[in-house]
C-alpha cells in the first residue's frame, strides 16, 4: 500500500508539473509565433496598400526623420558633401499607410530589413510580372511556382515554406506579395526547442529529486500504517483468548443446564461470530504486509475443480432460497498461488451474492480464460446501488444496506478480505451494476 501511494504522489506531483510547464511553454510558443505572424501582415498589408512596395517615404530617410525623396542626379562629385545633401527637392509621394497604422509601428530600418517579391496575376491566374528587386534568394521561375501554389490554395494568408504570403485581388488581376520570413522562423523553431529542452531537464531533475523524497513524505503515513496493522494483529491475538475461555465456559455450562438454553445458544452464536472477525481481521491484517505473496507459499492448483467444489457447496444454499444458480466454469484452468486463499475469495463472492440477491433472483458464477489473464465472475440480482457504494464497496465494514447487512449476519469485511488475496496475486477485483440492477464481482489474475 505504501509503495502504491509513493507512486501514486510521484505520478500526480510528475504529472501537474508537465500540464503546468506544458501550459507555459505551448502559451510562450504561440505568443511568439503569433508575433511573428502579425508582424508579417503588417508588413503585407503595408506592401500591398502601395502596390507591392515600401512606400517612398520609408525607404528614404533622411537624418532628421523627415519624409524626402534626394534628387541627387545633377551633384556630381559633390553629392556626398554636406553641402549637397542639404538641398533637396520637394518630396514625392509618400505612400499609404494602412488604417489602423501608424508610423511609429514600422521603424526606420523596416524597409531594408525585410526581403520580399511580388507576383501579378490576371483575372484567369496567369503571371503578367514578377518584381524581384528586394530578394536575392528566390528565382524568377521559383516565384511563379510559389505565387501558383498561394493562388491555387484559396487563402488570402498563409505560408509557402519560409515566405508569408498575402493574396490581394484587384480590379485588373490579382498581386501576390511574399516576405521573407526565414531569420524569425529559425529564431522561432531555436526558442521552441530550447524551451522543449529546458522543460525535459527540469521534469527530469524534479522527478529525481520527488522519487528521492518520496519516502521521506509518506514516512509519518507509513509508520502510522503499520502500527494500525500491528495493533490489529496484537489486538486480535489478545482477543482471540477470551473468546475461547467464553466459547469453553459456555460448553462446560451446557452441560450443566441443558444445551437448549436461549442464553446460553446466543452466547455461542455471538462467540463463533466475534471469533470469525477477529480471524479475518488478522488475516487481512497479514494480507497487506505485502503486496504479494512469498514464492513458497505459491503452486500450481486446479483452478477449475477449486471453483467448481466451492459452487457446489452453495447449490443447496441457492435451492434453500428458491434463487437460481448458474454456473459456467471452464475445464483445465490451473493457477499458480496460495490454494487456501483463492477458495476462500471465492467462497467470499458466492456467500456475499447468496447472501445479498433478491428473494427469488439469480445468482452466476463464471471462471473463464481472457487473453492472458484468468476471470472470475459472480453475478446476482440486487436493488440498484450508487456509483458511491459501489465504489466503496470493497472497504472494510462499509455496508451499502446496514439493516440487510445485520439481518443476514455479515459485517462488512468480506469483500476486503477479497480484494487483499486478489491484490497479493498480482490480481484486481472490480463491482459494477448494469441497467438491469445485475451486481458483478470479477477478480482478474494473470495466468
């Protein structure tokens, strides 16, 4: 059990840590590709609100940041001088900037740091021109090929490799403009796996250092386990001799006043069940000190002649009742355990379905092969049940119906009992209730 649950606040502590850092690292990537994204449309959008270019102004300024155009034609050898660079003419057309947009959203650099071309097209999607005067890297004939491949997709945005594209369809045709995106790309896809990389050595570092602790948390539970554990195990010890001294007092009384007393019959009656319990309890008790049983205690057993002698012994119970028995047991099923506690999970599951079936209703009892792995199923009609006791089924003196429980004598620790020598054979016991109010027990041992 304290294995399980060091595992379990591994698993839990590992797995909030990866949704959380997963969380963080996927909302940084997006926010950065989104970034990069927008800043391509931007730009786009600027290109195409001038036909495909940066409009004059940006991509001649001068030191001021005033918007102008040099005429630089006529200075001759003075045109680099201080001199000639103070007489301008009069600036030409600025160009648009897109609503919405402002100057302060470009810098001045923003048209010589970015590399693009442009593509148009006629109504029909044939090539009429390709501007390549601001890319080095693309071809003519690889800017048609990307501008058909942009066209025929439909989009008005998207991608083609490297190259973000805008399609902007006009009156005479339609003109495709490409930016280079290539520089933000890898920028991108380095953050991306750098971040990937540092969240990995981080989940691992973390859960070094969790599975080291681990023991170190759960001590003051596990030490409070085995005293519970040791105190059930003393205790029933202790118990276990008063009970015989009542049980031989009670036998050495009947002898003197009759055996037909009514006292004397219901101290017998409360002794056998006290010392039932107690028998139980330690054995649950010994049950969980492992998680499995030693390799000694382990043979192989017929499975199949076990099951079918435990059913047996409850036809008559069944016949008694007037509630049906079905059995299916498959022949020549074997199995490697501890003979005396499987029978008695067994007898467990058979007693607990007699005991809680409806007047009249049937109980199954199933033993099959699944894959690898052996079933045990027992089956009975019972009134519906929540989702709450099923689950809490298996705990030990819960009671879904507490008067039905004390009316048939049971007192809750049964089907923990069957759950301990399921889990020390590596095995699993389940419940459920199907629409027809049908309550199925199956244990599940690997063959």
């Amino acid at each position: 059990m304290i294995r399980k649950l060091r595992i379990k606040l591994v698993a839990v502590s590992m797995l909030s840590l990866f949704i959380v850092l997963g969380a963080i690292v996927a909302a940084a990537n997006i926010v950065s590709w989104r970034g990069i994204v927008s800043g391509a449309d931007m730009i786009l959008d600027l290109l195409a609100e001038n036909g495909g270019a940066f409009p004059e102004r940006m991509r001649a300024i001068g030191k001021s940041g005033e918007a102008f155009a040099p005429d630089l034609s006529d200075r001759g050898s003075d045109a680099g001088s201080g001199e000639a660079l103070s007489e301008y003419r009069e600036p030409r057309d600025p160009g648009h900037i897109p609503g919405g947009m402002r100057d302060g959203d470009f810098s001045k650099e923003t048209a010589f740091e970015n590399r693009y071309f442009s593509v148009s097209l006629d109504q029909s999607g044939a090539v009429l021109t390709c501007d390549m005067s601001y890319i080095a890297a693309v071809t003519e004939d690889e800017a048609v090929s990307y501008a058909d491949e942009a066209y025929r997709s439909g989009s008005e945005r998207g991608f083609c490799g490297s190259y973000r594209f805008l399609r902007s369809d006009r009156d005479d045709g339609t003109l495709m403009i490409f930016l280079d995106r290539t520089r933000d790309i890898e920028t991108f896809r380095g953050f991306l796996r750098s971040s990937v990389l540092i969240s990995a050595a981080g989940l691992t570092a973390v859960f070094l250092l969790i599975t080291l602790l681990s023991s170190r948390i759960v001590r003051p539970i596990s030490e409070s386990y085995e005293k519970q554990k040791r105190f059930i195990t003393d205790a029933g010890h202790e118990i276990k001799t008063p009970i015989t001294i009542i049980d031989a007092d009670a036998e050495v009384l009947g002898m003197d006043i009759g055996d037909d007393n009514e006292w004397l019959t219901d101290i017998r009656k409360q002794t056998k069940r006290l010392a039932g319990l107690t028998s139980d309890l330690i054995y649950l008790a010994k049950m969980e000190e492992g998680s499995a049983l030693p390799q000694a205690k382990l043979i192989e057993f017929p499975l199949s002649d076990v099951a079918s002698e435990c059913a047996g012994s409850f036809s008559g119970i069944a016949k008694a009742q007037g509630k049906s028995f079905d059995v299916d047991i498959a022949p020549g099923i074997t199995m490697k355990g501890e003979e005396k506690s499987v029978t008695q999970l067994i007898n467990i599951l058979l007693d607990n379905a007699m005991k809680y079936s409806t007047d009249g209703g049937r109980v199954s009892a199933k033993l099959s092969r699944s894959g690898r792995s052996i079933r045990l199923s027992v089956s009975n009609d019972a009134p519906p049940m929540s989702r709450d006791d099923i689950a809490h089924m298996f705990d030990r003196f819960y009671r879904a119906d507490k008067s039905r429980s004390a009316k048939t004598g049971g007192y809750g620790i049964g089907l923990s009992v069957a759950k301990a020598v399921a889990e020390s054979h590596k095995g699993k016991i389940s419940a459920k209730q199907d629409a027809d109010g049908v309550l199925t027990i199956t244990a599940v041992f690997p063959q």
